[in-house]
C-alpha cells in the first residue's frame, strides 16, 4: 500500500522520468495540492526502499527518478482501487 504523498508521485512519474522540483510542480498542477519538501522528499525516499521508482543518474544537482516496472503495477492497482471505491461512493450518493 502507499499512502496520498507516495501515489501523487507515482502519478507525476507515469509520464516520465522527474527531479523533485519538477515532481512538485507537476502535482500542484494536476492535483492542487503543494507538498513540502520534507514530504515529497519523504515519499520519495519510502518509494525507492521498496522498489517501486529508481533514481537516474544526476543532473547537476538534480536527481531524476523513474517508476520501476513494480511502481507501474502498483499505480495501476492503487488506481483500480481508487475507481471501485468512486463507484461505490457515487452510487450509494444515489449519482
């Protein structure tokens, strides 16, 4: 399972390799939502333990990362889950 910080970043990463500043950016404008540094950083870090994005090789100063094939298969499953639970929600709203 991951959490909110962690799936906004899977989704910001399923178009492509991102560094941190870039990852920010992209969520605040899909989502409206702006995390800190510490919790980006956070989620970052948690994603790379268990194998689910890899760093790239540094840019400068800036570290990209990618979705391994195992953080696809998550995202696609979170996001599975994610649909059931809207359905679910929007019907017994009677929608």
């Amino acid at each position: 399972m991951v959490n909110d910080a962690q799936l906004l970043v899977l989704v910001s990463l399923a178009t492509g390799a991102k560094h941190g500043h870039a990852i920010l950016l992209d969520i605040a404008g899909f989502s409206g939502r702006r995390l800190g540094p510490g919790t980006l950083y956070g989620a970052i870090e948690g994603l790379e333990r268990r194998g689910l994005i890899a760093a790239r090789e540094r840019q400068d100063r800036r570290v990209p990362y990618e979705l391994t094939d195992a953080g696809l298969g998550m995202l696609e499953e979170r996001l599975a889950a994610i649909g059931t639970i809207s359905g679910i929600g929007a019907e017994r709203l009677g929608r």
